[in-house]
C-alpha cells in the first residue's frame, strides 16, 4: 500500500512540475559592451526572436575579447 501512495505523490508532484510555466525573461543590456548597451533589444524578449541558422557570437570577459562561438540555432518546437 505505501508503495502504491509513494507512486502517486510522483506522479502529482511531476504532473505539477510539468504543468509549469516558465516566467518572462528580460535581455540584460549592461552586459553589452560599448554604445551596444544602449540598443533596443526588446525583440530578444520574445520567443523565437534569433533567426534560425548559423550564428557568430563574440565572447567579451571584463572588456576584454576572449574569442567567438559558433553555433547553428534551430526553431523551438512546441
């Protein structure tokens, strides 16, 4: 019998877990550096707002370049 309780609290507290909406996400601007920060990025909020494909982004640590990342961004599904 306590098997079976301990297999429905799983199951509620993943059908809760499941069942949840992620909150909205803002762009942190101060993180950009130079006359970049003052950018309207507003777009980067909404979902899917990268065009999907081949990107180039640049790592800066502190100011200082530290090298570039390349990556292919899909669309999300769902």
């Amino acid at each position: 019998m306590k098997m079976k309780q301990n297999r429905l609290c799983m199951l509620a507290v993943c059908s809760l877990l499941l069942s949840h909406k992620s909150g909205a996400v803002t762009f942190d601007t101060s993180l950009l550096a130079g006359a970049s920060g003052e950018s309207d990025l507003s777009r980067f909020n909404e979902n899917n707002a990268m065009p999907a494909g081949p990107q180039e982004m640049d790592i800066y640590v502190n100011g200082d370049w530290k090298g570039a990342l390349y990556g292919d961004l899909r669309r999300a599904t769902g």
